[in-house]
C-alpha cells in the first residue's frame, strides 16, 4: 500500500494552476454579480443574523493568521499547518455566508455623519479592493504549501499574510462601524 503525499490528499483544484488562475477571476466576478441581483431571494429571517456571523469569521481569521505568524517563527510546521488550513476554511466559509446573506438581504446603508463617514468608506472600499486582490495571493500560497514548493510560498506569503490580515481586520472594523444600522 503506498503513502499518499499531503498533496494528494487534498483536492486537484487546489493543485492546478489552471483551475487558480481561473478561481482568481471567477470568485470575485461571482460575488459581484451575486450581490448585483436586486431581487432578493427569501432564504428566511435567519439569514438577518449573518452579519454577525461574518463578523466573527473575520475576527477568527485575523487571529489564525497571527497565530499561524508566530508558530512558523517558532519552527511550529504542523501547528502552523493546521491553523493556516482552518483560515482558509473559515475564508470559505465566510465567501458563502457573505454570498447567502446580500443575495436575501437588502443592502445595510452607513448611517454615520462627517469624518467617521469617511473613515468607513475608505475602510470599506479598501477591503473590498483587497479582498479581490489577495484571493490569488491565497490560492498560491496553498499550492505551493501542498507541493512542498516552500521558497515560493514564502515569497508569496509576503504578499498573502499582510493583504489578508489586512482584508480580515478592516472587515471586522467594517462591521463593527455599520452593525447599529442592521
């Protein structure tokens, strides 16, 4: 009986380059167009409580990958592993439940005056920008982990770890600002 590698025990999608390539475009081009659907769909009234429940995926998502920092720092591969495979799980996670909640639920208008009011947009605007941008990021820092091609998933982490911290911090500070108003 032959051992499977780590690779192999994970998904082909994530192991194709093709299929990140494709996944980098295709996920937030989805989400834009999910969000886009004025007529919403009646999923039910428990839909309303998802964005507290985003807000906690994002909060948990800042602390994996901060958490995940410190123990490959301490040569912690396994525990930094786990944590950093929970992140991505938790950013899936968070993709469906965002998705489930804007295509049932009328769009939450910010209802903060002066400075503050510019803080949120600028907040709101940056992670959504970001966000598009670090799925890549992610996708191939899980590839090059799965492969064992580690010098290209530290030069991609460098890029990954600030953006997605960043996407995941400013989503809670987001949610945090416009909460009084669900």
């Amino acid at each position: 009986m032959s051992v499977k590698t780590q690779s192999q025990l994970y998904p082909t999608l994530l192991t194709n380059r093709r299929a990140i390539n494709i996944l980098s475009i295709a996920i937030p081009v989805a989400v834009a167009l999910l969000i886009g659907i004025r007529q919403k769909v009646p999923l039910g009234e428990w839909t309303s409580a998802l964005p507290h429940v985003i807000g906690m995926i994002n909060g948990a998502t800042s602390l994996l990958l901060i958490a995940a920092v410190v123990v490959i720092k301490q040569q912690k591969v396994e525990l930094h592993r786990k944590l950093m495979t929970t992140a991505f799980i938790l950013g899936s996670i968070f993709l469906v439940t965002y998705i489930v909640y804007h295509i049932s639920n009328p769009s939450t208008v910010y209802g903060g005056e002066g400075a503050i009011r510019y803080l949120y947009y600028f907040l709101l605007i940056s992670h959504i920008l970001l966000s598009i941008v670090v799925v890549r990021y992610v996708l191939l820092a899980m590839y090059y982990a799965l492969n064992k091609q580690f010098g290209d998933h530290r030069r991609i982490v460098k890029l990954a770890f600030p953006i997605w911290l960043y996407v995941s911090v400013t989503g809670v500070a987001v949610y945090l600002m416009i909460s009084p108003y669900y």
